[in-house]
C-alpha cells in the first residue's frame, strides 16, 4: 500500500491475513519509494491496495497512477468501489476469499482485471485522437 497521505485509520479497519508493506507517508516512517522503485515492489506482490482518498470518492475525477502500475505489474488491485467501478467489473473483488485463493486463481484475477482495465481506458492512440479533435 502506497500513499503520501496517512491511511492507517483506513488499514486498521481492514480484516486482511497476508502481511502489509506500507510506503510513501514519511512522517508514519514509511519508505517513500520513486514511482519506478514502487513499481518494482508491485512486482513482488499479489496484492495492491488502493485506500480511498476523499477527494476521489466526492467525483474530482482525480486518476491514481497505481491503477496502470498494478496493471503492469500483473497485481492484483483492490480498491474503493466508488473509485475502482470506471475500471470495470474485474475490479469487483470478494476480499473475504482472495486470501484462500490458489496461484491459478489469483493469476485469473489478474487477468480479469488487466482486461477490465483496457477495456475500459483510453491507449495513448484513442486519447490523440481526442485532444486533436478537441483543438479542430
């Protein structure tokens, strides 16, 4: 989990098993990682946690990097429904059962998730074509 805001109130909240590697909030002591170096620690992990930032669940439309850095990592994503519904359906994870799952059908997830996500964002070719249409 990865945050320059503080979301351990939000973490002590949650009911998770496998261990939490927290980054970014240097005044919690944490690890703040450049956005290459954090995308190397995805790599190593099943599980991404994305905590709800406020602004994000009140509709600013703020987009979070971690969302194409899970992604590119092949991790697993779980976040704030209200933030992660735009992503598509295999962002609706049942959290109660993740955990028991085996490697086949956590990789499953992941790719669920990773088709999901380019489904439902724009490739750098679909978002040229839209800012060149804007500036005709």
């Amino acid at each position: 989990m990865a945050s320059l805001l503080s979301k351990m109130n939000w973490l002590k909240k949650q009911t998770f098993n496998w261990p939490i590697k927290t980054f970014g909030n240097i005044k919690e002591g944490q690890t703040r990682l450049k956005e290459h170096e954090l995308y190397q620690e995805y790599r190593k992990h099943w599980g991404i946690l994305s905590p709800p930032h406020s602004h994000t669940l009140n509709g600013s439309g703020w987009w979070r990097v971690r969302y194409n850095m899970a992604c590119d990592a092949e991790s697993i994503l779980l976040g704030h429904p209200s933030e992660t519904k735009v992503l598509g359906d295999g962002y609706n994870i049942d959290v109660d059962n993740i955990e028991n799952k085996s490697d086949q059908e956590l990789k499953e997830i992941v790719s669920y998730q990773k088709e999901s996500f380019i489904k439902n964002t724009w490739n750098k070719e679909r978002t040229k074509e839209y800012f060149k249409w804007l500036l005709e």
